[in-house]
C-alpha cells in the first residue's frame, strides 16, 4: 500500500512538472547536438586549411618542374626544393584522409624515382604530373565532399 501512494505522488510530481522535464530533455538534447555540430564544423575547417595549402603546394611543385624541364632553368626549377613541397604537403595530407595520404605518399614515390631527370626526360615529366594532378584531383574530391 506504502509503495503505491509513493508511486501515486511521484507519477503526480512528474505530471505537474512536466514541462520543466520536457525543456530538460530539449536542451540537453540541443547541446548534445551543438556540441556534435561544433565539432564538425572544426574537422571541415581543418580538412579545408589543409586541403588548400596541400593544393598550393602541388601547384607549386608542377611550377618547378615546369621551370626545370621546359625552361631549363635551374634556380626555379631546382628538383632538390621539390622534397620541401613534397614533405609539407605529406604532413598537410594528414589532416584531409587516409586516401590524400596515400596520394601524397606515391606522388613522394614517383618524385623520388624521377627527380633527378625530370628535367631532360619528358617521360618523367609526364609521370610527375601525371602523379601531381592525381594528387590534387583525390583533395579536391575531399574537399568537395564535405558538409
């Protein structure tokens, strides 16, 4: 008898109170939410900041190699510099996705296997961009992708 006049005042506190209920559940739900959002938005400036500077880097890169094999010009287009832009744009590819890192990581490949004659093989020059445009194509695939 005891237990069902407690559960008869307690089912009558929560019918009185109802509606402070209701708005507790609301904001907690609505944080929850803004917190989530907040947090998203944060990832996609990030993904974004990364995903431009990795793209300035590439086209940085075909400059060079630009400058190197056509211009043969040996102060802009010196290969060695062309490891600076690969390695930012390795630690930038981190931040975007596992599949830019992997881009970045053969485009390091093909570099290393073609830096030394880019400039006089237009073979290698090819395979170089061909590897900086599947590069910058994978960023931007990303970066178009997020909400």
């Amino acid at each position: 008898m005891r237990c069902k006049l407690h559960m008869r005042k307690l089912l009558q506190q929560a019918n009185q109170n109802l509606l402070a209920i209701i708005s507790l559940v609301v904001a907690l739900s609505a944080l929850g939410y803004n917190t989530y959002r907040n947090e998203l938005t944060e990832e996609n400036r990030n993904i974004r900041f990364a995903g431009f500077s990795l793209l300035q880097e590439l086209a940085e890169m075909q400059q060079l190699i630009d400058y190197a094999h056509y211009d043969k010009d040996a102060v802009k287009g010196n290969p060695i510099t062309g490891w600076q832009h690969l390695l930012y744009a390795r630690d930038m590819s981190y931040l975007v996705s596992a599949e830019v890192v992997a881009g970045t990581e053969a485009l390091i490949k093909v570099w290393g296997d073609e830096w030394q004659i880019v400039r006089d093989d237009e073979s290698s020059n090819q395979r170089v961009t061909a590897a900086i445009n599947a590069l910058r194509e994978q960023v931007r695939y990303i970066m178009a992708s997020l909400e």
